[in-house]
C-alpha cells in the first residue's frame, strides 16, 4: 500500500509541475480518444486501483472478525455445555 501511496504522490506532483508550467512536454503527451494527458490517466488508475484494494482489505477483515467471533462463541458454547452436562 506503501508503495502505491508513492507512486500517487509522485504523480500528483508531476501533475501539478506540468499544470503550472514547468513540465511542457508532459501537457503535449495526451491520449487521443480520451483527450487527456496521459499524466491524468496515470492519476485515475492509481488511485482507483488504491481504492479497489482498500475495499478488498476491509472485506477480508471483516470476514477476519466474523471468523474470531464464531471461535469465541463456539468456546463459550462449549464451556456453557460442561457446566450444564
């Protein structure tokens, strides 16, 4: 995730050198059909795939947490069981 993170920052300030003027050439490399600079595009996928990851990670935690409850249940379960039997 780190390194995603880097990656997005590096961009972002590359974005902003070409948006104010300090890097030309980079204003001059855009992408035909979607008539954007391809400093743009590399920003959007970026950071839609950070967020795709982000949601994958809370999805496997919460399956994590359902998981250590049902053990925790399951323990009581059984020790509710020996005092009862």
């Amino acid at each position: 995730m780190i390194i995603w993170i880097i990656i997005l920052s590096i961009i972002t300030v590359l974005s902003y050198l070409a948006d104010v003027g300090v890097l030309t050439f980079l204003n001059e490399l855009r992408i035909p059909f979607l008539n954007a600079s391809i400093v743009s595009i590399l920003l959007l996928v970026v950071t839609v795939v950070m967020l795709v990851r982000i949601l994958i990670k809370v999805k496997s935690r919460e399956k994590e947490l359902m998981g250590t409850k049902i053990t925790q249940l399951e323990r009581e379960l059984d020790s509710f069981k020996q005092k009862v039997g």
